[in-house]
C-alpha cells in the first residue's frame, strides 16, 4: 500500500529516491512523501487554527512590562514582536524570545489576556537556549532535504553554546551516513534556509492528530505516545517544510540567524540506549551576528588545542582501551597529578576534621532499596547475582555505606559533627554514547565526604564546606558560579522537610555570598531525588562552566536508615547528613585542570617539574649529582644525558613542559650550583642547588 507506514519510512531514507516527489520552492532538493504527508495536514489544521484566533480576537487587553510600564493590546492579535517594535525596533530586532506571566513564549505568538512581558536578547540564558533551538530545527530541515533521513531529537546542548540533531538514516547496510565532508553542502542549504526568512509558526493540536501528522516517524510516534496524555494537547512547529514536535518557543525567523557552522558528527543510541536504533548526530552552533561566529570558533581552535585527550596522548599521562569502555588508564606521569590531587585533599582533610575512611565497592541490593538508590538510580548501576540467587551491586557513590558507618555505634551530641572522607572506587553505567575522555566515565573516584550534624549545626557545616571549597578553588585559579537546587518533581520524603532545608541552604548561601562579595541563583527543580543541593560551577581558562563541586543537604537517608543520635536533653534525635565534594570525580577534575592550563602545569601539580641538562657529556656526572639532590628533596626530576645537541635538549625540555631546566657545566659544578630556565624560556640565572629546593618549595606553598 502506497500509505503504509513501513513503505513510507523505508523509502524516506534513500535520499531524492521517492516514487512521488516534489521541489522545495527554490530548492534543488526533493520532499520526501512523508514531509508532504505532514504538510498537507499542517495546512488544515493552520487554517483552522487561524480562523478561530480571529474569532476568539479583539478584546482589549493590558500589558505590563518590567518596569512597571502599562500598555494596550488586542487578544489573539498583539505579539510580544509588536510591543517590542512599538518600543524600539533595535529591540525587536535583538530580542529572541520573551516570558508571558512567567512562561517563555515566541515574540510571533499571539498574547492572549492581561499579562506581565518581559523581552529576551540572544545573551540571556533565555534567549540564547530559545535562539539555539530555532538554529536545531533548521540543521533539522537541511538534514531531511539532503538525507531524506527521519528526525528524532535536536535539543541545545546541555553544556551550552549550541545543539545537535539526531537522524536515523535507515535499517539498511547500504544506508546512508553523515561524515565531515558533508558539512559544506548542508551549510549551503542551511545558508538558503535562513536567507529565505522563513517564519517560525506554532500548532496548537491534540495527540490524535500529532500521531496522525508523525505517522511516517517511529520515533515522533514514541515521544507522543510517552508525553502526551490523553485527552491533552500538544505543539508542532514548522519553518519551511520542515515541521517538528516540539513545545517551543522560537525565534521569529530563520533570517535571525546570520552566523552558523557544524562543529562535528557522531554516531549514538535512540535514547542514549544501546539496545535502541543507532542514529547519526550532528552538532552546530549559532550566532545573531557573523563577528560572534567568528570569536567562537576561535575558542573552540583554542579548545581544541587544550582538549585533554590530545595533551593527555601527548604527554603520556593516560590512556583507554575497549577492554574496559570508560575506564581510564593512568601512565606514570599521568598517575602523579591524579595521586597529588588526593593527597592535596588528605591534606586539607587533617587540618578541617576530616576523618578518611574506606568502604566497599560491592552490597547487597537490600542496601540501595534501603537508601532508595535502587528504585531511583537502578538504571546507571552495576547489578548481578551472585551463586546464591541474591542481587548485588557495584557501589555508585558512597553515602549508603557512611550510613551503616554512623550506624554501627551509638553515638551522642558530643559526638557530632562526624565529617567522614572517603576516596573509594565508584561505578556507574553511563551509555557508551555519553563517554567521553575523562568528563564522563564508568569509573572513577571522587573526594567524597559525608557530615553527620545536628539541625543546629548546618549553618556551620555547609559554610564551613563553601568555605573549604574557595580555597581549593583560589589555589587552582577558577572562579566559580553558586546556585540552590530545590525540590525536584522525583522525590523521596515530605515537602515540609524539603522546605526546612531549602531554607537552610539559602541562609548558608547569603551569608558566604555577602561575606565574599558574591551572588547566588536558583535552579528551581534541580535537585538530588533524596535532598536540595548548592551546585558550583567553576569557571575555566576559556570561560566555559563545569559543574564539579556540590553541597546537598538530606533529611531523608537519616529516616530510611534509622539513624539516630542521643541529644543533650537525652531524647534520640535524627541527624542530618551534608554530602560534600569539591574536586567531584577526580577524574573529570583531572580534564579540566589539563585544559585550564593547556597541560602547562603548575609546579605543585607537575608530572615533570626539572630538568637537568648538562652542557656537554663531561658534566653528566655533575648532572647526576644535581638530579639526585633534586629527588631526595622530593621532586619529579630527569636528567637529559643522551647525545642531542644542547640546544635541542633545552627545546626538548620546553616542549614536554618541565617547569624548570636547569643547565650544568663547568662554572656550575665547581660552585655547587645550576643556571635555571623555564620552559617559556626566561632565564633565572645562576642559583646555588640548596636554593634551587627553597625556591621551588616557595613555589609549591604558593600553588605556583
């Protein structure tokens, strides 16, 4: 049958070889029989939708913008757009999005009763995301013009500055694929697409009919049946041809974006699920303006050059093989930075009453459904059977087993606070699509710490662990971001409690903030399934965010485990547990301090702090002694005595980024002494060895 849906998905996939095709207006690419499906009953629907805007339009309305301003509209008629250009058409031409009663809304949409505005540029979080979405579905409709492909997913990326859509090429092993030589031609058709100015407009339409619209796409079909309730509306859009699923908002027209580029492709699951069809990811980036386009690409140039995974193959410091998918391999050099960073933390541990800990890495499931992780958490753990039929699990973090630590004493007021440390090895099952370098592994270790408190004590604790973290933060050079995680809608215990603690934090958060001179945000619905959290984000070389640090707060795993305390009045009392990590995982921290200084690490952090390089083979002996010294004083320190000519074992030393080198000759080994170079190649001058250890110890007390 012509209208079978098999037929039609399987020949939507072989690109401009459909059986009926027809031209897109100004394209020399043909519409697949399923986009001309989807516009022959977007036509109607529009149509319908439009007469009854007109029917239900014309009353008169009020408009209050943020500063206190009033102005008058029309229902169903007046858009954001028209208040923004009654104001200033510089603000209706940079403006991408605006809120409606505190929704975000496109500017074409029509306003619909009395309501407070507010108006949104590119360079708000608002704005940005809502630009970025447009910039998907155009990548969408280039893909589906060239590939005849079916589109599944194109969201921003999590990480910001830019998105991704997803495409399934097809079943067959012929089936067509998307590669970086393909990127010139679809930027040509997405160069049409956006001179074209083609209008975004919105669909209001119920699941019947999306399902009837999408009939043609497996994967549309999913996402309808799964979001959509019965008996509740949803939204399509469309910009050209193309007409997608989606909630919105967008920005007026494709003509908004003026600078656009791909950035790279990859291959994933359909839902990041393994077991699921694997599709062809494409990932770009946008901009208003073609000057922004042009510093961004830059930073990722910079980026790239700074990426871990080249520095860390460059400098042999790690490496992964597919014996183990998202285990991390560490070489030698590689090892010492990982080991310095906990032994960094062991050491601020012992001077603000942190008691390290060890625990192990594999419980009875009864341990997770205790804690809830089980019901919550099940699909990113480790799970098997033992011989004796009982489910077991790798552990994914370390809070459940700090709790039977609590546990297994009686404890007192005296007591608290207990501040339990503990570096042991974690797994999680992170989606073989979502690995990537060190950001994202299967496993890993992270500085993990559990406070036991009294209610009275949380204010100290929580500021005490801010507090903690600056100073980590401060020696690494980051600057960082707060923000308060509520109450997200997958919770575990009573709203009240939440509310007790959310309270809690923010009293935490004001005080450190006024103290330092700093702001903090919410993140409304952004918390832990078991608690509130104030997440940290710091801030890199390249200005880009990362979130590592986290403090949280939880009420609920003291009642799940029965934990309980004897109080000063004698009565048992349940303490509250502050999950606490600054580095995070040890290993996504290992990636970001490799790209804040584009491994150029800072003595107290280096793999490779000295060389020793003599001037000829006469002084190698001397060279030996110096290298010797050098390591009983507890430094990384080499020696080049091969048969390079001098000046290429100096550049040598530069380029594998020892901090110091240091040249031996004649003078040198007749005053005890070494002339000292930096790999940017200053030159120190001559220095005594016993002044060389001061002065590199000076450098490793200054984090320098």
């Amino acid at each position: 049958r012509r209208d079978s849906p098999t037929r039609v998905l399987s020949e939507g996939i072989q690109a401009r070889k459909l059986t009926a095709m027809s031209k897109q207006k100004g394209s020399s690419y043909d519409l697949p029989d399923f986009a001309k499906h989807r516009i022959k009953i977007w036509d109607e629907l529009f149509e319908k939708q439009k007469q009854n805007y007109e029917k239900k339009g014309g009353a008169e309305i009020k408009i209050t913008l943020p500063d206190g301003k009033v102005t008058s509209g029309k229902s169903f008629k007046t858009t954001p757009l028209d208040i923004a250009t009654g104001i200033s058409k510089g603000l209706a031409k940079a403006c991408t999005v605006a809120k409606v009663d505190g929704d975000v809304w496109d500017l074409t949409r029509p306003l619909e009763k009395d309501c407070k505005l507010e108006l949104f540029k590119f360079d708000s979080k608002d704005g940005s995301y809502t630009f970025w979405h447009s910039s998907a579905h155009i990548l969408g409709e280039a893909l589906e013009l060239k590939y005849g492909c079916n589109l599944t997913i194109g969201p921003p990326t999590k990480e910001g500055k830019g998105f991704y859509y997803d495409a399934f090429m097809g079943e067959k092993k012929n089936k067509a694929s998307i590669s970086p030589n393909d990127f010139k031609e679809l930027e040509g058709i997405i160069s049409k697409i956006t001179k074209e100015k083609q209008p975004f407009q919105r669909l209001v339409l119920t699941k019947d009919q999306a399902l009837e619209m999408f009939k043609f796409n497996k994967f549309k079909q999913i996402l309808i049946k799964e979001k959509v309730k019965e008996g509740t509306m949803t939204t399509a859009y469309r910009c050209g041809p193309l007409i997608d699923l989606c909630t919105g908002p967008h920005i007026p027209n494709t003509g908004c974006v003026k600078g656009f580029r791909l950035t790279k492709n990859s291959s994933a699951y359909w839902k990041g699920d393994a077991k699921n069809d694997s599709v062809q990811r494409v990932y770009g980036v946008s901009f208003p303006d073609k000057k922004q386009l042009k510093i961004h690409m830059k930073k990722l140039q910079e980026a790239a050059d700074r990426d871990h995974r080249k520095i860390g193959t460059e400098q042999k410091l790690f490496f992964f093989h597919q014996m183990s998918p998202g285990s991390c391999f560490f070489l030698p050099h590689g090892a010492r930075i990982y080991v310095k960073l906990v032994t960094f933390m062991r050491a601020c541990y012992r001077e603000r009453g942190f008691t390290e800990v060890i625990t192990p890495n594999i419980f009875n499931c009864d341990l997770w459904k205790t804690s809830g992780h089980y019901q919550n958490y099940q699909e990113d753990m480790f799970l098997f059977d033992t011989v004796d039929k009982e489910e077991y699990g790798m552990k994914p973090m370390n809070c459940p087993a700090h709790c039977l630590m609590f546990k297994s004493s009686s404890r007192s007021y005296k007591d608290l606070p207990i501040r339990l440390a503990d570096f042991g090895v974690l797994h999680r099952n992170e989606a073989s699509g979502s690995l990537g370098g060190l950001t994202r592994v299967r496993r890993f270790q992270q500085d993990d710490a559990h406070i036991f408190c009294a209610k009275d004590q949380i204010f100290q604790e929580v500021k005490g662990a801010l507090e903690f973290m600056k100073y980590v933060y401060d020696a690494m050079g980051f600057t960082f971001h707060l923000n308060l995680s509520t109450r997200p809608e997958k919770y575990v215990g009573e709203v009240k409690v939440w509310d007790e603690a959310e309270e809690q934090l923010q009293k935490c958060l004001t005080a450190f903030c006024e103290e330092h001179k700093m702001k903090w945000a919410m993140k409304e619905r952004d918390g832990a399934f078991y608690g509130p959290k104030i997440d940290i984000q710091l801030e890199d070389a390249l200005q880009r965010k990362h979130q590592c640090a986290t403090v949280q707060l939880d009420f609920q795993l003291p009642k799940r485990f029965k934990l309980k305390f004897k109080a000063a009045s004698g009565k048992e009392e349940e303490p509250v547990i502050v999950h606490r990590a600054i580095l995070g995982s040890v290993e996504r921290m290992f990636a970001v301090l490799c790209e804040q200084w584009g491994g150029k690490w800072p003595l107290w952090l280096s793999p490779r702090q000295v060389k020793v390089v003599p001037v000829a083979p006469t002084f190698n002996e001397y060279g030996e002694e110096v290298r010797n010294q050098l390591h009983e004083a507890g430094f990384f320190v080499d020696i080049d005595d091969g048969s390079n000519q001098f000046k290429k074992k100096i550049r040598n030393a530069q380029l594998e980024q020892y901090n110091y080198i240091l040249v031996v000759g004649a003078k040198e080994a007749e005053n005890k002494s070494a002339n000292i170079r930096t790999r940017d190649n200053k030159v120190r001058g001559e220095k005594k060895v016993s002044e060389i250890v001061d002065m590199l110890n000076d450098d490793l007390k200054n984090f320098k």
